[in-house]
C-alpha cells in the first residue's frame, strides 16, 4: 500500500512568489491533515480536512494561506505571496477513520525556503 | 506557556543503554499520548500509544503516563544504532489535532 506523498521534496522560491505544494493521502482515508515546522520550534498544526470539507482550519497562520482538497482525494496548500517566515517543513499526514487516535500517516514533507 | 513541553536535546546514549525520554503537559483534557519517531528527512511515524495513566509495554519499547502530574515517558531498553532518530510526543484533541512537543534528539552510538 502507497503511504502518504508530497511533492515537491524541496523548494525554494523568493519572497513575493507563490508556491502550491500538493499532498496525496493513503487511499480511501478521509481525514486528511496540514502540519509545519518552522526552524527551531515544535510541529503545529495547520488545518484539517474531512473528505472535501475544512474541518478546522484554526492553524492558519493568516490569509495567504489557502488550502483545498478536490473531490476529497489530494490535497494543494497554497502560499501567496510568501514571506521569509515561512519557511519550513510542510508535512501532510492522512488517517482512516474518526476516532481520536486513529493513526496519522505523515508523509516526507515538503521543504520550503523562502529567499 | 507551551502545551506540551520537551527536552529537544540532544541525548547521546552507548549501545545497548537504556534511553529515557518525557514530556509534560498542560492540557489536562488530554487523553492519548503518542510517541513519534522522526528519522532525518523523513516525516513522522507513529511508534505507541497510551490511553490515560498507566503503562504500555512493545517489545524495546516502555510508554509511561502519569495523568496526576501530567508527565508521560518513553522507555527504550537494549538501545540499537537504529534506533537514533528524534522522539516526538503528541497528544491529539477531540478531532485527533495532534499539540507535538519539540522533539528530542537520540544518538546511539556502536
């Protein structure tokens, strides 16, 4: 069974540029999860989907960020424009069911620089 | 205050020692404690989970909670080369929202 991909591995872009990073889960599960790490600090949490639907997306550090999941399969977490502080490990984690330790299945995680 | 907090260190252990490693916790609310195991370059791997206080044993592995003095530790008996990675606890909310503490890094030596 495939686990959770994300592409790009790494990019680098400068400030002002947008960058789409894409995140597909391991088939069939619903629950689909945007984390980061920022240099130096703990991984927080980003937003949450269920299927298509943003179930919290309280991690949002502001409105350049934009997230959607089409059709409830892959997932793209957009940043326009971006700035030097976002600069991170973008990580992507996906889990089946709706209970509360249902596993998260991370993926590699995409790293940013922002120049 | 941080809601889960961890020692990130790093933590250099010979083969073959015991390796400890805790967090505590703010959120009394908490009711899973995971632990996470993070190799470089790779995203983070569910390792065990407790429910409440008490303890859970998986093979190497020993996973301790103490609700009491919200403390939760991580065992790993027999320390292997392998085993070095960084250690991430987490505890999730009621939507499974994992709080991460910043991750402790182990280094085995041979």
């Amino acid at each position: 069974e495939a686990g959770v991909t994300q592409f790009p591995s790494h990019s680098v872009i400068e400030k002002g540029q947008t960058v789409t990073l894409r995140c597909d889960p391991i088939s069939g599960h619903d629950n689909l999860y945007w984390y980061r790490r920022v240099m130096g600090k703990e991984i927080k949490f980003l937003l949450h989907f269920v299927k298509e639907s943003k179930q919290d997306e309280s991690g949002m550090p502001n409105n350049r960020f934009l997230a959607e999941r089409t059709g409830g399969t892959y997932s793209t977490l957009k940043v326009q424009p971006a700035e030097l502080e976002d600069s991170g490990v973008y990580f992507c984690a996906s889990s089946q069911g709706r209970e509360v330790a249902d596993t998260q299945y991370f993926g590699p995680g995409t790293r940013l620089t922002v120049l | 205050q941080k809601e889960v907090e961890q020692d990130p260190g790093p933590l250099s252990v010979p083969e073959g020692a015991i390796v400890s490693l805790n967090c505590t916790y703010s959120n009394s609310a908490f009711q899973y404690f995971m632990w996470y195991r993070q190799y470089s370059r790779k995203g983070p791997e569910l390792l065990m989970y407790t429910y409440s206080s008490g303890n859970k044993e998986d093979g190497r592995f020993t996973a301790q909670v103490d609700k009491s003095s919200k403390y939760i530790s991580l065992f790993i008996r027999d320390s292997q080369p392998s085993d070095s990675a960084t250690y991430l606890c987490a505890m999730p909310d009621s939507w499974g929202k994992l709080q991460f503490g910043a991750g402790t890094q182990v280094v085995v030596t041979p």
